[in-house]
C-alpha cells in the first residue's frame, strides 16, 4: 500500500529463475493513461453545525479514492456554507481502468470530535474515459443523505510511448525499472 503506482510488487522466487527470464516479462507494464480530476463546488449540502455556537451551516470537504490510492482535501475545508466552491485537483496515473471505480465522500470539518458525513458517490472509470469524449463535466447527487450535489470534472489523457506521439506533450509517464542494486548504506547496520 505504500506504492503510489502500480500498488503492487513482484518477487521471484527461487532467484535462480530470474537469470532465465528475459527482464521484459517482469517490468512494469505501461500505463493506459492519466485521469485529471476536479472537485468544482458542491450546492444544497446537509447543515451539520446546528449546536450551540454553530453556523447552522457546514465546513465541507471531500475525499477521493480510487482502489487503495485516497486523497483527502481535509485540510482545505470551506468554512460556513452548504455551496462550497472548492476547485480541488489531483491526478491519478492509471495502468488498467477497466472494473475500477472512483469514490467521493463528503464531509464537514469538526475539530475537536469526529466529522459528520454529507454524502458519497461513486463512478465507474469506464464511464469518464471514453474514447469518443475525453472530458467529463457533471453535477452528480450525493447518496446516503437527503440532499446535496457536486459537480466533478474530469480528463483523461491517454498514454501513447513518446516515440508515436503525433503533437508535443506537456506531460511525460516514466516508469523506472530498478535491476539490483549493490552496497547500500543505511537502515540498521553497524558498518559505516
């Protein structure tokens, strides 16, 4: 779980058996692309801080995840309001998007006590990469809550290996394959 991409790690055992395998059937496969991913706003969202001394609003925020990899924008809370404007970004370096989900949960900061839920929603990865149209923009309905929307935008770019791309890139996928490494220092060793 602490491998941001591809999240997984392969080991062959007994050893030996590696000097038979070409180093290509044990890299890293290529990646199919990258997702781009906006949190816009939110409208018409629960209002939690009803206590004494609340708003009688909320000071949403919301979480991102897809498989195992989470983003929370926790620390970047809008304070005071059930119609935040949050324009929260993140990328997702994808290898296989086929089967996956992306999850938004949404949740107003209380410091000091436990966060009250606004709602989530979940779509299919399949759905915000098709070919015929590379951008998604829509207001989606949050569910387990009574009300509340947000508005997620989306880009896929696709990966395509430099040496067959037609136009100039402004970003680059690189995936490093490390073969072995020998004499490192560090961790718990009484050698210097």
């Amino acid at each position: 779980s602490r491998f941001v991409w591809p999240s997984k790690f392969k080991l062959y055992f007994p050893l030996d058996d590696i000097k038979h395998k070409s180093k290509a059937s044990y890299m890293l496969p290529r990646p199919a692309g990258i997702l781009h991913i906006t949190l816009n706003e939110a409208r018409d969202l629960l209002k939690k801080d009803k206590h004494i001394g609340g708003s009688g609003k909320s000071d949403p925020y919301a979480i991102i995840s897809i498989g195992e990899r989470k983003i929370s924008f926790r620390n970047r809370y809008v304070p005071k309001t059930v119609n935040p404007t949050w324009d929260y970004s993140t990328s997702f370096v994808m290898e296989d998007p086929a089967g996956q989900n992306m999850d938004i949960e949404v949740y107003d900061f209380d410091a000091g006590s436990a966060d009250d839920f606004l709602g989530k929603t979940s779509l299919a990865l399949s759905k915000l990469i098709e070919e015929e149209k590379s951008t998604f923009d829509e207001w989606i309905s949050l569910s387990d809550v009574k009300h509340g929307d947000i508005r997620v935008t989306c880009d896929w770019k696709a990966a395509v290996p430099a040496s067959e791309a037609k136009i100039s890139q402004n970003f680059y996928i690189i995936s490093i394959f490390i073969d072995r490494c020998h004499d490192l220092n560090g961790g718990k060793s009484s050698s210097p």
